[in-house]
C-alpha cells in the first residue's frame, strides 16, 4: 500500500467543452511513466455551457452531459482503468446520472470491467423547493423570469467523498474548477476541510489546471513577444502535489508548449479579482505572498499560498431565457469595400429601425472594441479596408421578429450594395445569467454511485 505521503500528481485532459480530444492521451504516458498516485481531470464545464445542456435535456432525458464524453474517456479510459487513474470531471453537466450510465456503457463495449462511477449531486436548485432561497436571494424580479438552470458551485467535499469510498470515475456538475483537483488531495492526503492553508495551496493548483494549456504556452503564445515552440500541439498540464500543498506544474511528455514563470504567472491571476481573497467554496485562497520559481526546463515550483475561512455562502448561477438572439454576416472585398460594408450597415438600420435595435460590427475594422449602440464605429473614420465582414446582430423577444433581420441580411446578394458575398444567417435562443448567493447550509452536496 503506498503510503499517504507520497505525492500526488493531478492531469488535465480538458480545458473546457470541446477542447482538444487528442490532449489527454500523452497526460496519461506520462501519469502512468511517472508511476505515483495519479488522477486525470477534464473540465468541460462554462456558465452557459450547462444552460444549453439543461435545454438539451429538455428535449432528450438521455441528454444533457458533454457531447463529446465518449471521444474524451475512448481513448484514455483502459490505460486509466489498468494503472489505477481515477478520473475526476464536471463532464456530467446537466444530466450527471446519464453521464455516468454512458461511461459504464462505453466500458462494456470496448470490453472493460465497470468502472465504479460516483455521480456528485446537490448543485442543481431550479427546482420548486429551491424557489423561496432564490427568490429571497434575487428579489422578486425572478417572477418574471422564464428559468432554465439554476446551480450552485460546489466544493472540493463531495469529490473526496466518492473518492475515499473507492470511484474509479467521479462525475460532478456545477463544481467550482479548482475543486477538481482540490477533492482527489484531499482524498489522498486526508485533509480536513479547514485546514485552510493546505485547501488554499490545493485549491490554486486546480486554478492553474483548470484551463489546460492556458498554462502550458497555448493562450499565452504571441508571435515575436511571447514565442512558444510547438504551440500547435501543447502538452496539457500536471500538477505534482505533496502532503503540505506545496506543488509543481509541468507538462505532458514529448509535447510542445512550455511551462514557465510567465506562463504559470498570467494563468495564476486569471479571474483573479483580489489575489488575497480569490473566493471558492472551499477556501479563501490567498496569493498576496506567492513565489513562483522555475524548478526546471518546463518545471515551475508555486510557494508562498495561504488559505482562509472559506465563505459562508455558495455562488448560484440562474441562466433564463432572453428571447432570441439572430445574427448576419456578409463580406465586401476589392477598392471601396469598406465604404460598400459600411453602406450595407446603413442599410439595415433604415430598413428595419424601430423594429429591431442592431448592432453592427465590421471584422476587420471595428469589431472587438465596438459597442452595441455603434458608437465606436461612428467615431472612426471610414478607412480603405479592402477586405471586411460586416456582422449585424439583433435580440428580440419575439423569434418572427428577430428573423426579419436574416431576410434583410440576405436580401443584400442582389440588393446592393455592390459585390457582396458570403452571407451567413443563424437564429438562436438568448440566455442571460444572474449570479446570487444562497446559506451553504441551504444546499446539501452529496454522491451516490451509479451501477
């Protein structure tokens, strides 16, 4: 039996839903080279991304996890499985019990043993017991409001649970990111959940993890400034934990991307409001005095990180339906194209003011930095752009009215002005998120295993 001492190490296969499918695998050579305790982590999980999964399962009750679960866990799920890799994900999104049944499912066909699966559960409150706590949270504007997912973060408890009681696989929801590394330490280490410095440590290993190769050169690449080599296959990142939380982030074997102080420094204060109160479920992390120090090529060592009491409140999320969001796009190229691009935007708002308030972007041009009400773009003055798109977009409660947009959109092929192409129409349901905040004694989080 190895003893509770030895370290840790904890792999992120995803960053987010529909990162990299072929990420993974080399995380799993080098856990399984590595030969220490290990567990893989996928986070898949946005705000908005688990509000689509809840209309998803609307229409399906099948439905409502990551889409791409069985691309993910193909792969990787017999070498974890053989060498004793637990898997940690909040993969289960809306629908974690379905997840769960897909996994043992996927075992069966590709002719493994069932996994033992534990599915998370206690961050879901759009149901009608949960009402009055939201209510008294929001105000009585959410009577108004047509709700599609309401969910708690959750900390790192519940993961540990699963883990301690033997899960090969844990399958969570809303959890906060950094728990799903913080759960499995403190599974292995056995700390309490009040050991605040520890919590603390763990808990900023997870935040460098959570984003996969954010952290390893790939968001951080800027041609000329920040080079990275091999940036179009970075290895995704692992973090080696030890029993006091102090830890070391390096990457995949045999990869490209690079872990250094620069890399680890822009992911650390990623969402960072307050570096002496980065709030979670778990701890009050506290990197006001934190070193970071380059152990080695693509090894940096994290120091210094302290933990408080962690809040006596959990962080809701309330996604509702916000009518319907349309959106155009056509380009203009050649002499004069941005004069015809901005002569199509003004074409648009004749026709359709007073019906649909739009906003007009042109890429290329005045996009990025522009604003919805178009003042942006009115300040700079017309340029000689010889290649722009111009994007219109428009929300309206009522779905027949938003799609008047795309028939003007289209209209402009042979209506003018000159020499446009390309058009491209969708039309989709808005969401809007409403962030409060609920007593944590309000949401008991357990797992149960699913067979």
């Amino acid at each position: 039996m190895i003893p509770a001492m030895t370290p840790l190490l904890v792999g992120a296969g995803a960053g987010f839903s529909g990162d990299r499918l072929d990420a993974a695998g080399p995380v799993v050579d080098t856990l399984i080279a590595r030969d220490l305790p290990s567990v893989l982590i996928f986070e898949t999980l946005a705000e908005r991304t688990l509000a689509l999964a809840q209309l998803q399962r609307r229409t399906d009750p099948d439905a409502g996890y990551e889409p791409l679960l069985a691309e993910m866990l193909g792969p990787i799920l017999a070498r974890c499985l053989a060498h004793r890799i637990r898997i940690v994900s909040n993969f289960g999104a809306a629908n974690p019990r379905a997840a769960a049944r897909r996994i043992l499912r996927l075992a069966a066909e590709s002719g493994l043993r069932a996994p033992r699966v534990a599915v998370v559960h206690g961050d879901d409150v759009s149901s009608d017991e949960h009402r009055p706590l939201l209510r008294e949270a929001i105000g009585e504007r959410l009577d108004a409001m047509n709700v599609v997912s309401a969910n708690a973060y959750l900390g790192a408890e519940p993961i540990a649970s699963a883990l301690r009681d033997g899960a090969d696989i844990v399958v969570a929801g809303r959890v906060a990111d950094p728990s799903l590394v913080l759960g499995p330490a403190m599974a292995h280490f056995g700390w309490a959940a009040d050991d605040w410095d520890r919590l603390g440590r763990g808990t900023m290993a997870g935040h460098l993890l959570e984003c996969g190769a954010q952290v390893t050169g790939g968001y951080f690449a800027d041609p000329g400034y920040k080079d990275v080599p091999g940036v179009h296959e970075p290895g995704f990142p692992i973090a080696e934990i030890r029993e006091d939380g102090q830890f070391e982030i390096f990457k995949a074997d045999g990869t490209g991307g690079c872990v250094t102080a620069r890399t680890v420094k822009e992911q650390l204060l990623y969402e960072v409001h307050d570096p002496s109160a980065y709030l979670t479920p778990d701890v009050t992390a506290d990197i006001g005095e934190a070193e970071v120090t380059e152990a080695g090529p693509d090894r940096v060592r994290l120091s210094g990180i302290r933990g408080h009491r962690r809040p006596d409140q959990l962080k809701v999320n309330v996604c509702t339906e916000a009518g319907w969001l349309a959106e155009g796009e056509v380009s203009y190229a050649g002499p004069g194209a941005e004069a015809r691009a901005r002569l199509a935007g003004d074409i648009l708002r004749r026709r359709l003011d007073g019906t649909l308030q739009l906003r007009l972007d042109l890429i290329g041009v005045a996009s990025v930095f522009a604003d919805d009400a178009g003042r942006y773009l009115e300040a700079q003055p017309p340029g000689d752009a010889r290649d722009v798109r111009i994007r219109v977009a428009a929300r309206h409660d009522d779905r027949a009215a938003a799609q008047r947009l795309l028939r003007e959109v289209t209209a402009l092929y042979t209506c003018g002005p000159a020499g446009g192409g390309g058009v491209r129409t969708s039309i989709r349901m808005r969401l809007d998120t409403v962030s409060c905040f609920i007593p944590r004694a309000a949401i008991p989080a357990g797992f149960e295993v699913v067979a």
